[in-house]
C-alpha cells in the first residue's frame, strides 16, 4: 500500500486535570491547527497509535471514535483499554506503516 493510502492516527490522554481521551488523524490537519494539534498529542499520553486504510477512513473513524467514547466514559482512575482489545476492534481497518508488517 503506498503511503498515501493511509492516515496515521492516535488515540491519546491529556496529562493535564482533565485526563480525557482524544483521537487526532495526522494526515487529515488543517494547516492552521496543525501544530497545536500535534503538541497537544505530543504532551499526552500515548494508549494507540496506527495507520488505516484511505478507503475505510469513514468507517475507522467512526469505530476509534466509540472507542475513545467508551474510554472517557469509564471512572478516571480506572480507564484503560488493553492494545489487543484496540487492535481487534480496528483489525478490519488496521493497515502496515512505514516499514512495518502488519501479522
């Protein structure tokens, strides 16, 4: 798959009070937000980070959107999700980045 198939994505917590769940699409940024997008991102907490197929992207978005939903709805101290759970929910849509192979 060539590299603009693909959108790389994370699904990120802020560190600050709040400590809510976020999901930012890189390749998808406004160039007006684009940073400040990308350093919020950078000063959280990283829980999943892929690449999704350009042809699935609607649906993907939907499904690490109820994702980072479920996420914010659990008690604070609590909220996790386990990388394979993340990984099996998005198995359909999850595609290899730069030098990886998808298994």
């Amino acid at each position: 798959m060539a590299a603009d198939d693909k959108t790389m994505f994370e699904i990120y917590r802020e560190t600050d009070y709040n400590r809510s769940f976020h999901c930012i699409f890189y390749t998808d940024l406004d160039e007006h937000v684009r940073e400040r997008e990308i350093a919020k991102a950078a000063a959280g907490q990283t829980v999943f980070t892929g690449f999704i197929a350009d042809a699935l992207k609607d649906s993907a978005r939907e499904e690490i959107e109820r994702i980072v939903d479920e996420l914010n709805d659990m008690d604070e101290d609590e909220a996790g999700m386990p990388k394979e759970e993340i990984e099996q929910r998005l198995a359909a849509f999850l595609v290899a980045g730069p030098g990886q192979a998808m298994h």
